[in-house]
C-alpha cells in the first residue's frame, strides 16, 4: 500500500518509523561511544542523530496528511517523540499528539513494587520525553510519595529492557523528593552508566547489535505458521505497553472520553518554567478536541534547570534538522548535559554528518 492510500480519509495516522533502519542506530551508538560520551538512542548525540534523518521525512508525512486526510489525528510514537510532534505542531497544521511507553512502564513498575493493581496507581508526571518525574505517586487517591522513596532500595527492577538497572542511591532519591524516569540514569548516574555501556559494547555489542541479533531470531521464527506463543525473545526488547497507550488514547479521541493520559503535547503554559510552543510530557485530559494539559505552574528547582537545558537542546535540534543549520546543531549538541565540551560536540556532529549524508538532505 502506497503512502496516499493509506493516509487518504483517515481519522487517525499512527507513524513509527526508523529512518536508516536498525544499522543507523548501531551508528549513532558508537559515535559518541569514540569520545567517551553516552550512547543512546533517543538521549544525547544519539537521539540527536535520529531526530536529524528522521525531521524530513515526518515533515514528507505530514504533507500528505495535509492533503489527503487534513482532519486527521497524529499519534506518534517515532523516537525521540517529544522532539518529533514537537517539529510537527512547530511546521505543519496538523493536530498531533506524541505518546511514549515509559510513563506507563513507571505506573506497572510501581505497581509491582507495592504489590497492587497498576489500575489504582496514578503518578503525577512533570517534564519532557524521557526526561519525565513523578512528582506524586497515588494509591487510590493517597499520596505515597514519601512511603515509595523509603522503598527505593528494592527500585532496581523500575528500569526497562533497554536501559542497564543500575541501582539508585536512596540518599539521593530522598534529596530528590520524586519518582525519576529510568532514562535519568544516563542524567544522574553518568559516569556508572558510561562504563556499563563501554563494557557491553565491548562484550555483547551495543544495544542496537544486540537488538539486530535478536530481531533476526525473531524473523526466523515468525517464518514457522505454525508457531502459536510469544517468542520469549520478545521480552529482552523495549516497547512494551506501546499499543495500549495508543489504543486507549485513540478511543478516548473518538469517544470524546475525557479521561486522563500521560501525552507529549504542546505547553500553552502548563509548566511555567518553559516556552508556551514546546511540547511537554505530562497529564492530559483527552476529549474530541485533543488533549488539554493539567496545570502545573512552576517546578522545583530541583528540576527545573535540567528540564530547561534539555529543552534548549531539542529546540535547536529542532532547528538544525529543519532547516539544515550546522551551527544550530554544534549548540545543540554542546548544551546537551551529557556532552561534555564544544571540542567534543564538534567531533560527533561531524561524524554524524559524515557516516548519515544519504539521510541528511537538509545539510547539502
């Protein structure tokens, strides 16, 4: 099916793509990986390299959405989400909306760590795409905050498949006063989480080699008609709870549900620490109209520069992968808290553009 018939008429576009494919990733890890920087995916020189090939290509979406289905919804999930629906509300008119799996994956987590249904567990989100807090944590309408930072201890099983579960220290979770995204480890636990990724990658590969083998096993085994179980391959990838978050979030569109999601959507002063036309990840009610943020008003300090800083990287990310400015990306890529120096931003950007010039048009 061509790219027109599938979007003409529709209600709701659903895109999830991986521009270059999974051997662009297994690059975007191993750049920074030469200079002693985090790899990763969706975070950092990584997450910047992907948002970089995939602007132009969801800008191309969103044209033929514009023509053929204009009253269409965007939900999307392509990492990293809140840099992407954010490029989509900034340069196309279409209604959008970013959805990500962690939010989910920290409300089971807790869920299992208390031993309760994660049906009566609600979690007060405050930030951006992988960089999101739990600033209050309910069990049926209590506040547990305070109970669930004692128990963090016992938190290493609140990562996910694709990020290393390394502890945290219960001093700092104390200090911090909310619940982290397991995507604040590469913030917070820098340096042991940089040696981790050094080890992998020299042992079982880099995360994206690792997820390559494995697609492989599981391809070969989709072959069999007859194979009738979850492949327990399954369970060693990220991305779980993805089609329920968006199931869910499409039907509350439909059905004019008002009920609350965890969504990237734009800020119109929800958080006012931030630009009114950035988007943030938070609590929305979601009705026919789209998704209409909870106040939040102004974040702790705690908090607040980081999620600042961060939000100043993917606006001019943003920018750069737009328009194709290299010095807009060169701040970008300096900004970033997990790059540590102009000298080093430079290297990376430059074997960025080097190793993914057929993905790069904005750039020539």
């Amino acid at each position: 099916m061509d790219r027109k018939e599938a979007i003409e008429g529709a209600d709701f576009v659903i895109t999830q793509v991986r521009v270059g494919g999974i051997d662009a990733r297994i690059r975007d890890e191993k750049i920074p990986l030469k200079y002693d920087v985090i790899r990763q995916e969706t975070t950092g020189p990584g997450g910047f390299a992907k948002a970089q090939r995939t602007i132009p290509v969801i800008l191309d979406i969103c044209k033929d959405i514009e023509k053929y289905a204009p009253d269409a919804w965007l939900i999307n999930f392509t990492n990293p989400s809140g840099v992407i629906t954010e490029t989509v509300l900034k340069y196309t008119k279409i209604k959008a909306i970013g959805v990500c799996n962690v939010p989910i994956g920290m409300v089971y987590g807790i869920a299992n760590l208390m031993g309760v249904d994660p049906k009566r567990i609600y979690i007060r989100f405050t930030g951006l795409n992988h960089l999101v807090w739990g600033t209050n944590v309910y069990l049926d309408g209590e506040d547990i905050t305070e109970k669930l930072i004692g128990m963090y201890e016992s938190a290493r099983s609140l990562s996910m498949k694709n990020i290393p579960e390394l502890p945290w220290d219960p001093e700092f979770i104390k200090s911090l006063g909310m619940y982290p995204c397991p995507y604040h480890r590469y913030y917070y636990l820098t340096d042991q989480m940089l040696k981790e990724q050094k080890e992998e990658a020299a042992t079982v590969g880099t995360r994206g080699e690792v997820v390559k083998k494995l697609e492989k096993e599981l391809f070969d085994l989709y072959k069999d008609p007859n194979l009738d179980v979850k492949p327990p391959q399954l369970e060693k990838r990220g991305g779980a709870h993805y089609s329920d978050v968006a199931c869910s979030l499409i039907s509350s569109i439909y059905n004019d549900k008002k009920d609350i999601h965890v969504v990237n959507v734009r800020n119109n002063g929800t958080i006012a620490d931030l630009p009114d036309d950035v988007v943030i990840e938070t609590n929305a009610v979601v009705d026919k109209n789209g998704a209409h943020p909870i106040t939040i008003g102004h974040v702790s300090p705690k908090i607040r520069g980081l999620m600042q800083v961060v939000k100043a990287y993917e606006e001019l990310t943003i920018e750069a992968g737009v328009r194709g400015d290299y010095y807009a990306a060169l701040q970008a890529l300096t900004i970033h808290p997990l790059v540590p120096s102009a000298t080093i931003a430079k290297k990376i950007l430059d074997d960025i553009i080097e190793q993914n010039k057929e993905y790069l048009p904005q750039y020539k």
